[in-house]
C-alpha cells in the first residue's frame, strides 16, 4: 500500500529523509494552506504533519477520512484538535525531546548575554559610541542559580552552570532529595528561590499551578541584583508583576524568549531597557529543526506500517477496551487522580492502587493509567497523557503497586487509591453507583458520597455546633454559591470533614477567613479538569 503524506508546515528535508526515501510513502510539500484548502485537500492523505503555523482544526479531522495519523514537528500541540483527533481516531504525536539542547543552550546564551549587557553594548557601539561604563556586567562565579522546573532542560541548564563555579537551588515537585544530592543541587521551595538566588531560570509547562509562579510576591522576596530568565513558557512568569519589579528596581533584569501573548512585539516587556528579549527562538537551531523532522518520520513509519502508538500523545478508540460498563470507572479514576493529588502536600513517592469485587477480574490498564494521568496532570500540563503516563511516573522516580481482590469492600466494585510521601498519605475510594454514577466514598479515614464538580472547598475541623452555618455565611457574604455539602467524622465532637462544591473558585482572602475559623485545621481548594 502507499501511504501519502501532506507537508503543510515548512519542515526540514534532511529530517524527512527517511519518508522521502520508503517507497512505501508519496510525501507531498504543500504550505500556507487555509482551513478550507486543506478540507478539499485531506481526504486523500494517510499523514499530515505540521508545526505551529498550521491550524489543524474539527474540520480538518473530519474531513480526513483516510487520515491515521497528525504529527507536530515539536513539542506543543496547542495547534491540534485533540478531542477532536481522538473522536475521528486519529492518533497525534509530537516530538518533545527534539529541541532539548536547543532550549538548553539557548537559555544559558540569554544568561550570559544578560549578565553581560551584549545586546545592549552591541546596539551601543554599532551607532558609533565607545562606551564602557554604562555596561558594566556581573560575573556568575560564586553566585547562586535557581532553577524553578528540573525535567531535562532544566537539569542541562544548571549542569552547564555549574561548570561556571554557579550553586544551584532546585524546586520540582518530583525532585527527591536523593536526586537532588546526586546533581549537587540543593532543593528549595519556590520562595528560598525568591529570597537567595541571583538568577533564576523557570523550565516548567504552562499549568494552573504554574502559571504566574514567578509574580508580585516573588519579587517582593527577591534581592535587587536579580535576574531572571525565560525560555520556557509564556505566562510562568505574571509579566505586569516582572514590569513594576523592574520600573522599581526590585530586580536588576530579566531574558525572556517567551511571552504571554505572541507575537509579542508591540509588549511594553519589549521595550524595557532592564530587558533582553528573542522572539520564540528556544527551539530554532537547525539541528533542532531537524531532529524533530527525524523524529516523526520515524514515528509516521512506525505508526503506518509497525502499527505502534507508543509515541501518540493521545488515544483514540480502540487503543484500549471499548467495553462501555468500564468507562465510569474510567471517569471515576479521572477524578480520583485529580482529587488525590491537590489533597496531598506534597508529589508523591509512591503509588498504591486497589481494584476490589467484580471489577479486579477485568482489564483496568486504561483505568491505572487514567488515575496516573490524574495525579501527574497537576506538574506535567499536556506533557502526560493516557499512552506516556506510567513511562513519565517512572521517569519521576515514582513507584507505584496494583492489588486486586475479590472483596467487596462494602461495594460490588471499588478502586482505591492511596498517594504517599514518607509520612504524608491521601486515600480516595471510589465507586460506581446505579443511577448515580462515579462517586467518591472515602478521603482517608472519612466515609463520604459525593460526585466531585468543577470546584471544590475541602476542609478538615472539629466536629462542632455552627460551623456549617459560619461556613456558609463567609462563603455568601463573597458571592460563592454552595452547590453541594459532605460530612464526615471519626466520632462525635472529633476530627471531620467537610466538602463543598462550589459555583467558582474562592480567592485567597476567603481561604484566609476560613481558616480564621475556630476549629478549622485546613481549607483547601480542589479544581477538576472538565
């Protein structure tokens, strides 16, 4: 059979080498094609690969009728229809290690170009001045390098840096203290960063929990000779919060390749004079460009004629059993993850998954990596998906077990699982009850029903009269709607639990007064993906 593949990006030849030369593939080169032109154009095309310039929309996707496969020449997929891939079962790959050294060098040019004023002594002296006091430079001997994200290439970074006499403070959720003695890094959270380091390098995904980690309150922390660099991620860094650091010489500058809207040349971080800017070129190496080209060729071929979706960044139907009495528990494992992980103070070390009753006599590989996904999603963004996540778990130096009982457990089916940290640990027992769905029955010694929503306040008090009704009125006199209450306690008068789904999410002033409660021990909010 001969597969045909659409180019629709420009892309490198040499990395398509392998396509070009299977007889077993016709590649086509088309690009700048609009929506409606590549509609017309895809129904006979087996493979489309793009980068970002493409947008591969629902349209597309349908239209494809042959179409097995979309690659993105790089690491985000932003510019594909994933939901919409995975309803047509089309499986999407990328390429996320390609461009690695690339970002790498490219972060560590930016920190020397910056701790040097090269781009501001060059502009000086090619319009004819001789100036060499106003770019007077700081050396990074001796001085100390915080790395906020430590996945490969923030490992490259600080390991580069490290050759230039740097000390290195490391904040990852993931990062264990083992890890972090066998790079000579010292781990410190986000705000030891904020208070000890004279540079700072973010290199994690854009996330909830990531967006706007570097902000107000991180600058006000931070030491007046402070530099920080980005080549990671628009929005990591609230960019109205770097602009009034720098206006008032909280900080001495900042690199920045990314933004939080591209293209970004009309941003006022643009024209700051405290600031060196790139437009997106983390990745813009030829050998980047061209590793990635390699990398789906490669899989193209594997995926056409090897059938192997071991790289595919979704999974469209089939990849696992279709067997519809399974998929609320999928939903239901969704949820689990997601609960358990914002429960927990800390990432994981271990994971412990519990199938009880009917269910531990069926497949759940799509149940356990659907629960991984849950738990990983919080730190890794889009990275993880349902094909990558056990491989990422153990990339994390996270171990997890699966038992599987026949016991009922007070339910004919029951999943259960248990995150722990050395002596932190979140259990989240789960069930699917007839006419109700998935639900949450246990958070560890707690026996609860609910079904979790968008939303959620969950809180850890004292058993005692009015609390519920001062909770309320807080929430009120805030505007939060309560959609739904949960109660659970050891004993009358003890230790118990509160869960409120709720019509949006609080702002910190209404945790803060919350927890101004007599008997509260802990409010904390938890979000569900839709």
């Amino acid at each position: 059979m001969l597969y045909k593949v659409l180019v629709a990006d420009p892309i490198s030849e040499e990395g398509l080498k392998s396509l070009n030369e299977d007889q077993r593939f016709d590649v086509i080169h088309q690009t700048g094609l609009s929506e409606a032109e590549l509609v017309e154009l895809i129904p006979e095309f087996h493979a489309l690969i793009v980068r970002s310039q493409t947008q591969v929309t629902a349209s597309i996707l349908k239209a494809g009728t042959q179409l097995k496969v979309v690659a993105r020449a790089g690491v985000g997929v932003d510019n594909i229809e994933l939901d919409s891939a995975t309803k047509e079962g089309i499986i999407v790959i990328n390429a996320p290690d390609g461009n690695t050294i690339s970002a790498t060098e490219h972060s560590v040019a930016m920190i020397l170009a910056m701790a040097r004023n090269i781009p501001q002594a060059h502009a000086s002296l090619s319009q004819g001045e001789w100036d060499r006091k106003t770019f007077r430079g700081t050396e990074l001997y001796r001085k100390t390098l915080g790395v906020i994200g430590t996945g490969r290439i923030g490992i490259g970074v600080a390991k580069r840096l490290q050759s230039f006499g740097m000390n290195i403070l490391a904040y990852d959720p993931y990062l264990s203290e083992d890890k972090a003695k066998e790079l000579e890094f010292t781990r410190a959270t986000v705000d030891e960063i904020a208070q000890n380091a004279d540079f700072v390098t973010v290199h994690t995904p854009l996330t909830e929990k990531t967006k706007g980690i570097v902000n107000k309150a991180f600058f006000d922390q931070a030491k007046p000779n402070l530099r920080i660099i980005n080549v990671a991620r628009g929005g990591i860094i609230d960019e109205q919060a770097l602009l009034e650091a720098l206006n008032h010489n909280q900080i001495a500058g900042a690199a920045l390749d990314v933004f939080e809207n591209e293209p970004a040349n009309h941003s006022p971080i643009t024209q700051h004079p405290k600031v060196i800017v790139t437009p997106h070129l983390g990745a813009s190496t030829v050998e980047a460009q061209e590793k990635v080209a390699i990398s789906v060729a490669e899989n193209i071929i594997d995926i056409l004629i090897n059938q192997n979706i071991s790289h595919a960044v979704n999974a469209p139907n089939g990849i696992f059993s279709e067997d519809e009495a399974l998929q609320p528990y999928v939903q239901l494992a969704k949820m689990a993850g997601e609960v358990g992980i914002q429960l927990l103070p800390k990432a994981p070390r271990e994971l412990k998954i519990t199938y009880a009753g009917d269910l531990a006599l069926d497949d759940t590989s799509l149940i356990t990596r659907t629960l991984v996904k849950g738990v990983l999603q919080q730190d890794m963004g889009d990275h993880v998906n349902l094909i990558n996540a056990l491989v990422l778990l153990n990339e994390q130096n996270v171990t997890y077990t699966i038992e599987k009982t026949k016991s009922k457990k007070g339910f004919s089916n029951y999943i259960e699982l248990e995150l722990i940290n050395k002596a932190d640990s979140i259990k989240i027992g789960g069930t699917v009850l007839n006419g109700f769905g998935p639900r949450i029955v246990r958070i560890n010694q707690y026996p609860v029903d609910f079904k979790p929503e968008q939303y959620q306040l969950v809180i850890h008090h004292y058993d005692r009269p009015g609390v519920v009704g001062k909770t309320g009125q807080i929430l009120g006199e805030y505007d939060v709607n309560i959609a739904s209450m949960h109660l659970g306690r050891t004993h009358i008068g003890g230790k118990a639990m509160m869960i409120l789904s709720i019509d949006k999410p609080i702002r910190d002033e209404v945790e803060a007064e919350l927890l101004n409660v007599e008997g509260f021990n802990s409010v904390t909010p938890v979000t569900l993906t839709l």
